[in-house]
C-alpha cells in the first residue's frame, strides 16, 4: 500500500474525533500528544481539534501539531483493525504534502512520535513568527495565491512579471493547471490581476504568511537548529522528498538521515514538488493508494495527477 499524508490546510473543527471515538489505538495517540505539548496552548490539542474554535485551528502554530496527531490518530487505528504491529505494515511507499512529510516520515520508522511532534509543533511556531516577521510586514505581509488552469510555465511569468523587487515565487507545484505562487502580500495582488490578463483564474488562499518561499528563511534556521539534535533513522520504505520529487536517499557525502535533515530545512523555502512526487509513486510504487485523515484534499489532487489511481480516503472511520 502506499500512504498519503495530508498538509496544512487539510484542517477542520471536529478533525479525529470519530476516530477517537471508534479506536482506543487512536484515542491513545491524541492522549499522548495532549500530555506531550502540556500546556504549550491555551487549552488542550485534543480540544482544539473537536472543539476549535476554527480561528484557532487554523493558526499555522496549532493546525501543524494538529494535523500530525489525526494523521498518526487514523493509521494507528488502521493498524489495528488490520491487526498489523508497527513494523508489519506492508509499505510500498509513504508521501506527504509539506507538513505531511514529517507524518510519512514517522509511518516509515525514520522519527519517533515525540519528535516529530515536537519538531512539526517547533515548525509551526517558527512559520507563524516569520510571517509576522518585518521582513514580510515590508510587502503587506506574506500571502499565497493559487493559480487555476496555468502551465507551470505561465505560473513562472506571472511571478516574473508580478514580482517588481519583492518576493514571488512558485511555492507549490500541486497538479497539472494547478500551482501556487507565494510571497509579498501586494506581489500577490499584482499576480492576481496579471493571471487575469492571460486569461487565468486565481484565488488567494487563507493562510498566515507566504511558505515555501524566502520569507521563511528566519523559520528554515530555527527549524535547521532542532533537527541537528532529532534522531533520524533510515525509513523501512521509499518516503517522498518535497524538495526533489524523489524519495530520500544517502547523499554523496552524507547519509541518509542528514539528506532528510537538509531537505527538510530546504521545504521551508522551497517549492513543493507534489505533482512529481505522485508521478513517481504511480510509476514506481505497487498497492493501494490511501489517504489517512484529515480530509480528502490529496484524493483530489491525485484526481487531476492520474486518473487511472484512485485513493483511498479515511477522513473518518
């Protein structure tokens, strides 16, 4: 089989509760976060996820930790009705969008729990500081905008000719005719009206600041910092580098786990290659496609990928 893990943005009020509910497997991850982030919150992560309200759900700082704890949530409870162990799953390969690189990380044995938690709640933390940073409050802050039914090519001119001295940057490169710029908030402004021009349709997305681009350089250092001293094993199973497109692998001078520690460091200010990355696991990976909770975004992204794959979703039981 092959998993799919979701991102940011994937996030709703009532995220894991049926599974909390239906699986004491899943019910005890969401307890072991809960005692794990302590009261880092003004109220406990498994109440954030049931509860919200949405404003806080959809906090960069609270939606990552949140997010990793219903995707680990849902394949545990998985596991066990499959009566699968933790190393008895039979993995093809694992993916993840942004965020859910880390939760693909963990499934395939390469982070612990605990540190993936603690790294993805770190990373959050340090995307919520940078895009409140001066650096993007000198462009009207950092935004995102999704361009509908352009060519990555059209994608890039867009950003060329939007740019004018700020940041604009393809940041997400998440199926064909559907990419998303990232950068100064009036760089974005710009891109919307020149899309417009070339006869595009764009939408701004609601997010805190501009990922995946340069504004978050001040986040990749913190970020960089914390996983120096994780642990990193060798992943049982292909596991997809946002960065490349690939799956990680050992680099010519280094091992595998400071490929990944790298590579995580350069997601934060680098395109996500998502659309390549299904393309490899259509191509080169054998089973089923499934899609742990939250959501069915990856389902539908997959939809203009490949239309011959079809995923699996277990947004609930």
């Amino acid at each position: 089989m092959i998993i799919l893990c979701p991102g940011q943005g994937a996030q709703t009020v009532g995220m894991g509760k049926a599974w909390f509910d239906a699986s004491p497997e899943a019910r005890a991850v969401f307890e072991r976060a809960d005692a794990l982030l302590g009261n880092r919150f003004d109220a406990p992560l498994t109440q954030l996820c049931f509860q919200g309200p949405a404003d806080r759900i959809n906090r960069t700082d609270i939606s990552q930790p949140a997010i990793f704890t219903t995707s680990v949530a849902s394949w545990c409870a998985m596991q066990a009705r499959a009566q699968m162990g933790p190393v008895e799953q039979p993995l093809s390969a694992v993916a993840g969008l942004s965020l859910g690189e880390y939760t693909a990380l963990h499934l395939a044995g390469a982070l612990s729990f605990e540190d993936g938690l603690e790294l993805v709640t770190l990373r959050g933390r340090a995307m919520q500081d940078a895009a409140e940073s001066p650096l993007a409050a000198s462009g009207g802050g950092g935004g995102m905008l999704a361009l509908i039914g352009a060519t990555d090519e059209q994608a890039q001119a867009v950003c060329d000719e939007s740019a004018q001295g700020q940041v604009l940057v393809c940041a997400n490169f998440n199926a064909p005719g559907q990419v998303v710029l990232s950068g100064h908030a009036a760089a974005c402004a710009r891109a919307a009206k020149a899309a417009e021009a070339m006869g595009l349709r764009s939408a701004s997305l609601p997010v805190a600041g501009a990922f995946h681009s340069p504004l978050m350089a001040q986040a990749a250092q913190q970020l960089a910092a914390a996983l120096a001293k994780t642990p990193i094993q060798a992943p049982r199973c292909p596991v997809l580098s946002n960065v490349t497109g690939l799956p990680h692998a050992p680099g010519a001078a280094a091992g595998i786990a400071d490929t990944i520690r790298e590579r995580l460091v350069l997601q934060l200010t680098s395109p996500v290659r998502w659309a390549q990355s299904c393309q490899w696991l259509a191509t080169h990976a054998e089973g089923e496609f499934i899609e742990v909770a939250p959501g069915k975004t990856l389902a539908g992204l997959m939809r203009r990928i490949d239309k011959s794959k079809k995923v699996i979703t277990n947004d609930t039981p």
